[in-house]
C-alpha cells in the first residue's frame, strides 16, 4: 500500500490512527581522490545491486546531484557553498541496495550518513567533517496498514514525516500524556546491520531492538521500517488555542500549567509557546503566552476537565473547537482551516530558515519569581522563545529503563529553546548562537541537574562532539548521559556487541567501549 492508502484507512476506519501524525521533521579533498571513490564506491555497488546506477548513484559530477542534496536540507546554516557535501548520494530503490552502500561504504571505510527526512537540527544526516557517503532513504515510503491486527508497518520515510528517524530518536505526538511515546508502541522493526544483513525483532535480539528504540538508529544500522501498534482516537477531537501576556495574567496562568502535568486527565494534552512580544502600549515590551491543547473527547468533558485541573486559563466553551483528528492535524500544523486534509501529504510547502534548537528537563515547578525573572532575561537575551511540552500521564508509568529515552516519572515538561532567522551571513548566526547559548545558561538553576538532560531528537552539538573516528567513550559519556542518563552504559555495550569497529558513527553516536576495560 502507498502513502495515499494510510489516508484513506483513517477515513473508511475513523476511529483508528497512527500515534504519530503531529510533526506536523568537506571537504575539498583532492579531486582525484574523490574520483577515485567513487570509482571504487561504482564497481562494489554494481557487483552487489543488480539496480539501475544512473537512478540509484549520483555523484558530484551528475546534474541531479544538488538538486537531490538541497531537497531535504532542512536548515539554512547547512546550505552554505561552505557547507562539507559528500562524495555520493546513494538512494536505494528496496532494501537490497541499502545492503549494497552499507557493505561497499565499509570495505571502503568511508563514513556513511543515513538520511531520512533530513530534519536533524545540525544537520548530521548530510553533513560530516570526514570525507563521506550519504544513503538517502526518500524512496523508501510505504506504509502497511493492517486494520485486524491495529498496525502499521511504516517504512522510514513514510508520508515524508520520516517517522523512522523519528522513532529511533525516541519520538513524541501529541497523545504521549495518553500513550506514551512512539517508542513504547513498536513491537518489531527491521535494520540493515554494519554486515550488510537485514534483521527483524527476532534476528537482531532484544538487546539492539531495545537500543533502536529511542538511542539514535545511527549508530546501530540503517533502519528500514517499524511496526507500530495503531492507537484508536475518537471520531472528534477537540482543539483550542488561547493566547495570553504578561497584563492578562500570563505568569500566573504559567505557574499553575505546571501543576496540570501531573493531575489533568491524560485525554489533554496542552503546548505552551512563549515568545517575546511587543506590548499593547507603544514601546513596550511583553511575554505572549499561547496556549495549544488537542483533547480526546468532545468540548463539553473539556470544559469540566479545565475547569477541575486548571481553572486559572479562564477557557471559555467558545475557545474549543471539535473537528475530526485529520483536522486537528492540520490545526496543530497552523495550517488556516480550510487547508483539505490532503495537506498532510504534503511538505514541500515548508519554508527553510536558518535555525537554532536546545533543549531541557524540569522536575521542580519553577515559582512566580523565577518565572518574572526568566521574562526578564527572556526579552533581554531578544528573539528567542521556548516551547513547553507537558509530561505526565503515561509517560509517568513507564519505567526510565524500559527504552533508550530515560525522561520519564519526575519530569514535568520539556523545554525546547527555539530560535530561526532569515537573515545571511555569519554576523546573524553568530548573534542568534549567542542569544539561544545565553538563554540557555540563564535557566540552569531551573532546570534537571546531574546530568542536565536533553532530547536526542532536539540535536545539539553545543553538549558535545565525539570526534568520529576515534571511539572515544569519554566525550560520548557527556551527551550521552544527558540524552540517556544511565542506559547510555547499556546503549554502549550494545553498540560494542553489535558495530566493534564503529563504522556506524556520527559526531553524537554511541561509542563503543574503551579496549581497556
Ligand atoms: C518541524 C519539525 C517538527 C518536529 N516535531 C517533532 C515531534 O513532534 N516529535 C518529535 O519527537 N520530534 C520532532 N521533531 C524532531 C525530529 O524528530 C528530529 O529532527 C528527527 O531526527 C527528524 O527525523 P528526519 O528523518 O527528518 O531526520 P534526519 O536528519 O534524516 O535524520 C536524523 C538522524 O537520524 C539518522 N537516521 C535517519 N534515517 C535513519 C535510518 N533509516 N536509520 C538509521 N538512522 C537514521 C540520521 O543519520 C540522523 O542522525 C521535529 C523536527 C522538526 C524540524
Ligand atoms: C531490488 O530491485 C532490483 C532491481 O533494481 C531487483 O532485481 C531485486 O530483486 C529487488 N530486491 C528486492 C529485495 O526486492
Ligand atoms: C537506466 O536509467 C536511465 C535513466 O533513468 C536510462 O536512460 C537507462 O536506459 C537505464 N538503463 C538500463 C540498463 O535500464
Ligand atoms: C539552498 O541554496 C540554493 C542556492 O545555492 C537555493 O537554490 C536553495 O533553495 C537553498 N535550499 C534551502 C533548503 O535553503
Ligand atoms: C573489499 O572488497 C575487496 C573485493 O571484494 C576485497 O578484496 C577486500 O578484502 C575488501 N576489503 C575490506 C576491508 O573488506
Ligand atoms: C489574575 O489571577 C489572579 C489569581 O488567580 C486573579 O485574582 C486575578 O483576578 C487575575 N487577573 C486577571 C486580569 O485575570
Ligand atoms: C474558519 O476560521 C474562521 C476564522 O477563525 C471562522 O470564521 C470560520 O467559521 C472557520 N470555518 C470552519 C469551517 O471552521
Ligand atoms: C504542495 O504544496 C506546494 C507549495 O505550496 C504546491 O505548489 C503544490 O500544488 C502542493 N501539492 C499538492 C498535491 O497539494
Ligand atoms: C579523540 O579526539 C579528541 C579530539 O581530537 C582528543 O582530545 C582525544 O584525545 C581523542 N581520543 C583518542 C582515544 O584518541
């Protein structure tokens, strides 16, 4: 089945949905060493792949070759001439020709880059500071629904939401107060291993199927589909969004959100944006506070539900909408209302800016004082604005070691620091790198503490590098522990058992363990 036939399971079964629809995702070496990798890199693929080269292969040299590299470059900062490009882009047909790359890419020892929906927020699925190969997965996009079972086999660059990429880095939507991540619904998945082998649940064992599931696919194999288990949301939804400043009470309204995580029914889910504003009064400056809720059932439980867990919002009934969950997708996409659900098959639409990304953990509700003083800092620092993401709910039940994804009973939101531009140049990216860096420093005190956490899927190489290549398990034990917390030690062992030479690495992989030990 095609991507079109997803869709139209949800019309023809109304009550049965993926969990997942709210993403809405150098060198110049000399010239004759890059011809001759890829000479070489030609004559092991045509002999492994009985594939068509001129569709599948592109080199530096082939007219398509740019257009194929800028169509999934997500970030303006990695656009630039300066920007290292790799050597090859393979894009496999079916899952024999990503054998292919990965087996010749190891004879060779080049560093491969997988790529999917090319979201990464440093762009490491197409960016590499090594000479490089990238495996471009575009062409892999089916997705198998199975309505008896309630699953879907999706394939990692299904609806050109690449959900794999998603779900290897432990991927979240906005029923996770209800379900839990994606990462707690896969119950079998299929990787390419460093051997050129592909292997399902059962072949790779629970060890690498657990690491695949939240610890990053990157270092551990091309991963070429998961199966989900389908969830079943209601025949309608309802929606609201409500925006409130600094004047209309927005620090207390602020403060008491944090409370609702842990005690509001887990059929609601509330985003709070909150970005600098520019006040009524002329001159002036404020905090808007946007409140975004997507609630499983109709408006009036909603009404009750506000009105018991979080009566300091002030919703009003005439604030809720009800629509039907392919709507509420599109809602939550900001697309205006009259947009046709076809839209969700669609992201070409999305317009590339220069961005900046890091994220946090909080455990402890943060007081009215402390929430003053970061509006302070906040509209000091300039453009930057936070997204919070309300925990709670199931992500309380299950256990921190149950996946990779450790952020689980304790944590009450996620902070994204979130900062884009348009303007070029490297002054603007270096004033924007500040402002989100200082921000940043300014909430230490607020935040999760030994480790500092963060979201594997917000990348950040600000927390650390591994310098690929060298297998160093020290600078991996830095990100490594604030993305994983204590199963990055698991995540290591697996990694050793599975990949010994590192051959699957970028700068924020799982290293293998030191030799000494
Ligand atoms: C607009 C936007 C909205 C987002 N919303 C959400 C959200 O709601 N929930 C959420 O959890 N995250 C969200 N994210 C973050 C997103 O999950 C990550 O950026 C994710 O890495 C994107 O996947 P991708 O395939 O687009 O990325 P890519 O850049 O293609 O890949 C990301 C990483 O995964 C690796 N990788 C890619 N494909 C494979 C593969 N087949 N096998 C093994 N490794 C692979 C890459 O090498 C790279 O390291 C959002 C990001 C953006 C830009
Ligand atoms: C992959 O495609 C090639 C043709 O390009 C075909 O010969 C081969 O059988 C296919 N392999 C699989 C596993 O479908
Ligand atoms: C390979 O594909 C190219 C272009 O897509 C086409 O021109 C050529 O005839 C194909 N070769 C074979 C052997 O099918
Ligand atoms: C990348 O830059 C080229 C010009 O070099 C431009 O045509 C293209 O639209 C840009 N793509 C993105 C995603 O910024
Ligand atoms: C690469 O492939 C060639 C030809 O099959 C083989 O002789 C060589 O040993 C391989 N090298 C590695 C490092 O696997
Ligand atoms: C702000 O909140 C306080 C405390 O809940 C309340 O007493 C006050 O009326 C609210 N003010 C506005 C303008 O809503
Ligand atoms: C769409 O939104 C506009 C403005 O918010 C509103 O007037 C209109 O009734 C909405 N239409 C539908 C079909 O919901
Ligand atoms: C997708 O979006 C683009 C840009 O907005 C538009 O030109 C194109 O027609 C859309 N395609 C579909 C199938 O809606
Ligand atoms: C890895 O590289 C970093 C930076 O170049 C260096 O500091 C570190 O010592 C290296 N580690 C090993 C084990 O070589």
């Amino acid at each position: 089945m095609e991507e079109k036939a997803l869709m139209s399971a949800h019309f023809t079964v109304p009550s049965m949905l993926l969990l997942l629809l709210s993403l809405g995702l150098c060198s110049v070496s000399l010239a004759a060493a890059t011809d001759s990798v890829h000479d070489t890199f030609l004559q092991c693929f045509s002999k492994n792949s009985p594939a068509n080269i001129s569709s599948v292969i592109y080199g530096a040299n082939n007219p398509t070759y740019t257009t194929v590299l800028q169509s999934r470059i997500k970030n303006r900062r990695f656009n630039a001439t300066t920007t290292p490009k790799p050597i090859i882009i393979v894009t496999p047909l079916n899952e024999s020709d990503v054998q292919a790359a990965v087996v010749c890419a190891k004879n060779m020892s080049m560093q491969l880059k997988i790529r999917s929906g090319g979201h990464d927020y440093e762009g490491l699925s197409y960016v590499s500071g090594v000479p490089f190969i990238v495996i471009d997965m575009i062409n892999l996009r089916s997705i198998n629904v199975d309505i008896p079972t309630e699953t879907a086999t999706v394939q990692v660059f299904a609806r050109r939401l690449a959900l794999a990429a998603i779900i290897t880095g432990g991927g979240y939507g906005i029923m996770l107060r209800k379900y839990g991540l994606t990462v707690d619904n896969v119950i079998d998945a299929q990787i390419v291993d460093v051997n050129g082998r592909i292997l399902d649940r059962k072949g790779m064992g629970e060890d690498l199927f657990w690491a695949i599931r939240g610890g990053g696919g990157a270092s551990f194999g091309v991963i070429l589909s998961y199966k989900i288990k389908l969830v079943r949301v209601p025949e309608a939804v309802t929606v609201f969004r409500v925006e409130r400043t600094l004047e209309e009470n927005a620090t207390n309204i602020v403060h008491q959100w944090q409370y609702a995580a842990n005690k509001i029914d887990n059929d609601l889910f509330i985003r709070l944006l909150l970005q600098p504003s520019t006040g009524k009064v002329k001159g002036t400056k404020t905090v808007k506070a946007t409140f975004i809720s997507l609630f499983l059932g109709n408006a009036d439980r909603l009404m009750s539900v506000i009105s018991a867990g979080f009566p300091e919002l002030g919703l009003k009934k005439e604030d809720c909408k009800e629509m039907s969950w392919a709507k509420a997708v599109l809602f939550w996409a900001n697309f205006d209302n009259t947009t046709s659900v076809e839209m969700l098959l669609n992201r070409t639409s999305d317009t590339v800016k220069f961005l900046k990304r890091k994220s946090d953990y909080i455990q402890n509700p943060i007081s009215k004082d402390g929430l003053e003083w970061i509006w302070k800092k906040m509209l000091e620092v300039g453009k930057v604005g936070f997204v919070f993401n309300q925990y709670g709910g199931k992500m309380n039940e299950i256990a921190e070691t149950a996946t990779p994804f450790p952020h689980r009973a304790g944590n009450i939101f996620k902070i994204q620091y979130s900062v884009s531009w348009e303007e070029e140049g490297s002054e603007a990216e270096k004033n924007y790198m500040t402002q989100i860096r200082r921000l940043y420093s300014y909430m230490t005190p607020f935040v999760a503490k030994n480790p500092r956490c963060a979201f594997l899927n917000y990348r950040d190489l600000d927390i650390g590098i591994n310098h690929h290549g060298n297998n160093s398990y020290d600078e991996g034990k830095v990100y490594g522990a604030m993305y994983f917390k204590a199963n990055f030690e698991r995540l290591v062992k697996v990694k050793t058992a599975v990949d010994p030479d590192n051959f699957f690495r970028n700068e924020q992989s799982i290293p293998t363990l030191p030799s000494s030990i």
